[in-house]
C-alpha cells in the first residue's frame, strides 16, 4: 500500500476505485481507536489518502453520523490507554 501510495495519491491507481473503497473502512476505524501511529512516522502517505478519502467520502455523513458520540470518545480512549503497548509491539516487527 505505501509503495503505491508513494507513486500516486490513491492505492487503486491514477483514479478513486475498489482498493480504495475496500481499505477505507479498515483505516478509518484504526484512526478512530487512536492507533493512526501504525502509519505517522514510518508511512506518511497513508495519513494523507486516509484524509483524501475521508473528503471524498462525506466522512461525517458517511461515517460519524451514525456512531453516538459517547461511543467515539470511548473507542478514543481505550485506543489511547492501549496505543504504548501497540506501539511497542508494532516497533519489533
């Protein structure tokens, strides 16, 4: 995914498509539970197509509107609570 990120602004090719769609959901979700570090520092390009596809999806009404606030700031949080462990376990990889 990152390399074909780093030749192009989406995983599909030169147009948004069904690679695109498919790990939409996947990333959008690890983002909610706090864990976008998995691709900050080591895959920068995915933060960006996340937010490509977040604007070309209407994430707010595609997504966040049909998940309660409470239950955001929930998954935030116990992301946030298990993100070091993560984040160790992701660096020995």
């Amino acid at each position: 995914m990152s390399a074909d990120l780093n030749e192009g602004e989406r995983v599909s090719g030169p147009t948004f498509g069904l690679a695109d769609l498919a790990l939409a959901c996947y990333f959008d979700r690890i983002e909610r539970l706090s864990f976008a570090g998995l691709w900050e520092d080591a895959f920068p390009a995915v933060g960006t197509w996340l937010s490509m596809i977040q604007t070309r999806l209407n994430d707010t009404t595609a997504v966040s509107d049909f998940i309660r606030e409470s239950i955001a700031q929930a998954q935030r949080a116990s992301g946030e609570v298990h993100w070091p462990e993560l984040r160790g376990l992701w660096s020995n990889i």
